[in-house]
C-alpha cells in the first residue's frame, strides 16, 4: 500500500474513531488482551524466532510488558484523559478552569528490532486509547513481529485502518516522516534519531525520541554482593546485551573490585542454556570491532571466545565477555555496544563514579548498588539520566506507572504513566466565564483600579492575609463599574 494511502486511511479511521469515548475504545483493548492471553505461546515463539531471545524473555519483556501496559490504560486512562478542573487566580474570580486533551490526530510509531513487540505495541495502544489512528513501521530486521502484531490486532476487530502497520526498511520509515504525521514517536539509535528530529523540525511536527543508552552500574562496597554479580550478569546478558538500559559499564568500588571480578567471572563460566541469540549479522560485527578496539589497546578479556575466532555465519551468537583494564580511548568506554559484554572498571569514591556516568552523552538510565538507600538516593539526584534503579537494572521500564526516557542524547520526552498517556494529546487549557458581566476588572477603563489592586496585592499575598484589606479591594473592584 502505498504511503499517501495509509495516511488517507488513516486519516479516515481517525474521524470515526476519535469520537468514540475512551470507555469504547478500551472495549477494543480488552479483546486484545485476552487475544495476546489466548496466543501466548504463538507470539512467544514468532517472536522468539525473529529476534532470537529466548522464550521466557519474549514473555516476560515483550509479552507481560504489553499486557501490564494494556491494564494500566484500563485502569487509568478514563480518569486521565477526562476534563481536569484546576483553581483560577483570586483576579479571576468566579471563572472555572479545566484541561481537554484531545487526540493529535495520526501518530507515527517507529520501532526497533530489539523490543519489536512492546516498543511498537505499547506507544501504539497509548495512541490509540487517546483517540489517534496510528500508523506503526517496524523493523526490518524483524519483520515476523509486524505480521504477527497485525494478525492480533485485526482478531481484536479494531475498527479498519485505526491501527496500521507499514512494512518496510529505512525508506518507508523516511517516506512516512515526509507524508507529515501529527506526531511522531520513534524508538531507535541516536543517529537516526537526529535525522528524524530535523525532518520533523521542517514542519514542527513534535516527536518523542527513546534513543541509545550507555548504562553505567555502580556498586558500593556494602552491597549485597552476590545479588550485585547476578544482577550485573542478568543486566548485561539478558537479550544477548541488546537493550537500550543493559548495564555496559559495570564500576565497582576498589575496595571490593579483585573479590567482585572473580565472583562476576565465576558465575559467569556457569551460565549456558539462558544466554538468547543476536538478532542480526550486522550488530554481531558492531560487537566484534569494540571488542578488538578495546583489546588492541590493553583490554583484557576474562571470559568468551577471542573475537578474532567468532563464527557467526551459522547461528549469530556470542558467549558472554567480561572486559577489564578498560580505559577512556577505548570505542567501549563511550560507544553503545548492545551486546553481551560486561566491561568493569574501579572506581574510588562516589564522585567519581558519579562524573564518569555523566562524562558521556548518554543519560538513559543507571544502577546504584549499597545497603545505604540514603546514599543510593543522593547518587540518584546526582546522575543526569532519566531512569534510576537502586539495587536492581532495566526492570524500571517495565513498570507502566513510571514515566520512561532519556536525558540529553538518550532521547526527548517521556512515555508510560499517565504523563506519558497525555502526551499523544494536544492539551486544550479553557478558562470559562459565564458570560453576565459586562466587563472584567482587568478590562478598561482602568481608571481608579490601581489603589484596590496595590490592596489586592498587599493584602492577599503577604505571608499573612489580611482579610480587611482584601474585602476593601474586593469591593472597589468587584462592586464597583468595573465589574
Ligand atoms: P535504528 O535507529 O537503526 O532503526 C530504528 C527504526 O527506524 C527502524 O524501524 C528503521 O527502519 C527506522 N529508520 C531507519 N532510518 C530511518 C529514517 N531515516 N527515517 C525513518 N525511519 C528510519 O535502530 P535499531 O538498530 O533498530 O535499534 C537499536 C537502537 O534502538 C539502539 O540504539 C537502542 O539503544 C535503541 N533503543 C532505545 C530504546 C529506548 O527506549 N530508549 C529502546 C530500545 C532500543
């Protein structure tokens, strides 16, 4: 189909849908869900495949993710979408104040290939509860999950085109940008996220940008040690390292750090049948080129398969790696790597770990590991990432009441929570006044107003009121021929 089709299309579904209230559109939420419920292990194992994670991963990261993203909108969205009264200045006295938020119109949705399920299900469904049709692009590197998200979506009986997919690479996403969507929310790399920030800029459509990451984990020496090596591990292997919040800087305090590598290394020998697959050739060679930068210049490797040796032509997969001897001129201090390599690096004390985090150009999201939550907080205020974790990684995305995003180039604005509901809505603020009066007091003639407002000041907004005062100005402003 092509793109001026999908947009008419759209466009169309979105008349008749954006008038429905938000009770109907759930209705249709509802059907999906017990659709995903009843499809379970076909989507589990289609997405399995296309990606090769391993099936408790597809249904824990892609499958629950959605279904929890699907309860929150049940639960939430009447409430949050519905008119918002908020309190009027005592100027204002007498008029109601309230917030419509009303649907944008189409939303664009581009996914990656990593998530390919939620990342382009749950902006989607958000969209769609607000009221907008949504044209979803997902990845060309997993293009099994666009048929399969369709199939679900047309056995939920959304009404036709409300939620379309457009198969396709790079160029379909490119033609979609130009055929200016309402607004556009895109999940991918940095550099793609800039190419689309400029597109959009030329005719200030807003976007939603969830880009790269560079997680730092920082482990004080009071952690839970064993739970700090599995959570390390889980952090940096889950999804074969394909996440944009997977720990790629583990730093350990250097008084623990010999104990810490070896427990880390120990463990690690003892993972097998958990490990998933890479998804792609390409993100294999991006791994294999960090791995032997960082090599050549004195890393060392305490775990895998020397790079030099790596086979992917078969089964693109990667034994994990743990990297030490890191150092600032190596790719893999600054580069987003997404694969299964750990590289750990001693740190001496909590400023130090806190200036190498925010050393890069990523924020997307970091880790603080002590029994002491009142450090583990005044770490958290002093990161510039949008998402923390205190003892524990990633899993913070997967909690549909937080807000999720990056800080400076992990991305623009926020999604999930009831923030990130609103924001595929235009918000309409109105102030309301009943129409009686024949002016208001702020309204010329301003002649003889200026001695009551001087008292309306004085008297309303010192740290004491005082109530005669304000009953004088009152009068010669509300009672008199200015109102
Ligand atoms: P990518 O940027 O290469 O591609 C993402 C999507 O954009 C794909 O659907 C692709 O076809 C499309 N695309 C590419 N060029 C385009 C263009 N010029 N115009 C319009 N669309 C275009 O990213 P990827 O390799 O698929 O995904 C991996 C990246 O995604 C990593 O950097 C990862 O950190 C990031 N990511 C971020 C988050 C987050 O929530 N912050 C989540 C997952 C992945």
């Amino acid at each position: 189909m092509s793109i001026n089709q999908l947009y008419t299309n759209a466009r169309a579904a979105f008349n008749n849908w954006s008038v429905l209230t938000v009770q109907e559109r759930l209705a249709y939420l509802a059907k999906l869900r017990l659709v995903i419920i009843d499809q379970l292990d076909y989507l589990a194992n289609t997405i399995s495949e296309a990606t090769g994670k391993v099936e408790v991963e597809a249904i824990t990261t892609e499958l629950l993710t959605v279904l929890d993203s699907i309860t929150f909108l049940e639960k939430h969205a009447v409430a949050s979408l519905a008119k918002q009264k908020v309190k009027t200045p005592i100027m204002f006295f007498g008029k109601k104040s309230y917030i419509y938020y009303q649907p944008r119109g189409v939303v664009l949705v581009i996914s990656p290939w990593n998530f390919p399920f939620q990342l382009s299900l749950i902006p989607a469904l958000n969209a769609v509860i607000s009221g907008n049709s949504v044209i979803i692009k997902p990845s060309e590197v997993t293009p099994q999950v666009g048929i399969v998200m369709e199939e679900i979506l047309s056995q939920a009986g959304f009404p036709e085109h409300v939620i379309q997919i457009a198969h396709g690479d790079y160029r379909v996403g490119q033609e979609l940008v130009a055929g200016k969507p309402d607004f556009i929310f895109f999940t991918g790399s940095v550099a793609i996220g800039k190419k689309i920030q400029m597109e959009a800029a030329k005719h200030l459509i807003p976007t939603i940008l969830e880009l790269g990451g560079k997680d730092s984990m920082i482990v004080f020496p009071d952690a839970h040690l064993e739970r700090a090596v599995n959570g390390a591990l889980w952090g940096a292997f889950t999804n074969a390292g394909q996440v944009c919040m997977s720990v790629e800087r583990l730093f350990v305090h250097q008084s623990i750090y010999p104990h810490f590598v070896d427990l880390l290394v120990n463990r690690a020998k003892q993972l097998t049948d958990d490990l998933g697959k890479m998804t792609s050739h390409r993100q294999c060679e991006i791994v294999q080129e960090q791995v032997m930068d960082a090599l050549a210049k004195g890393g060392k490797m305490l775990t895998g398969q020397p790079p030099s040796q790596w086979d992917f032509s078969k089964v693109p997969f990667i034994s994990p790696i743990i990297l030490t001897e890191i150092k600032p001129e190596m790719r893999i201090w600054r580069e987003e790597t997404f694969g299964p390599v750990l590289p750990i690096i001693p740190f001496q004390s909590a400023e130090q770990a806190v200036e190498l985090t925010n050393q890069l150009e990523f924020g997307l999201s970091a880790s603080v590991w002590t029994k002491d939550l009142a450090l583990a907080e005044r770490i958290a205020g002093q990161l510039v990432v949008g998402n923390v974790m205190i003892n524990d990684v990633i899993t913070s995305v997967a909690n549909p009441y937080l807000p999720f995003g990056g800080a400076k180039a992990s991305g623009l604005g926020r999604y999930h929570g009831i923030e990130g509901l609103r924001v595929f809505t235009n918000q309409v603020s109105v102030m309301a006044d009943s129409g009686y009066k024949k002016r208001e007091v702020n309204w010329y003639p301003y002649q003889g107003k200026y001695p009551y407002f001087k008292e309306l000041i004085r008297s309303y907004y010192a740290d004491k009121k005082d109530l005669l005062g304000l009953l004088k100005a009152f009068n010669g402003l509300f009672m008199g021929d200015g109102s």
